[in-house]
C-alpha cells in the first residue's frame, strides 16, 4: 500500500534532518576527541543540512 505523498514528504524531510543531526554529532565527537579541525567542518556540514531540512519543511509541506 503506497503512503500518500504528504506524508511521504513529511518522512523524507525528518529523514534529511536526521541526517544532518549524525553528521553534526560526528563533527563534535570528532573535535572533542581529536581536536581535528575536520570537526568543525562536519559540525558545519552537519548544521547546514539540517537547516535545508528545515527549510524544506516550511516551504514546501507547510504551504501546502
């Protein structure tokens, strides 16, 4: 049985927001253990996605 696209958007950005969430929890955890600058990298990265998510999540399924 396919899911109705409304909620088959609302998953699809929680899953983009996820994702965000583990790259920025990678980051720190690689800065606190290593120091490594690629920390602050993944941190960014990781904060980037997760407000793309967020975007996507008011423009696109709230709108409708």
């Amino acid at each position: 049985m396919a899911l109705p696209l409304s909620l088959r958007l609302l998953l699809a950005f929680a899953a983009i927001e996820v994702v965000g969430i583990a790259v920025g929890s990678a980051g720190l955890a690689v800065e606190f253990i290593y120091g490594a600058d690629v920390g602050f990298v993944l941190l960014t990265a990781g904060g980037l996605v997760f407000g793309v998510g967020s975007l996507l999540w008011a423009k696109v399924y709230k709108a409708r």
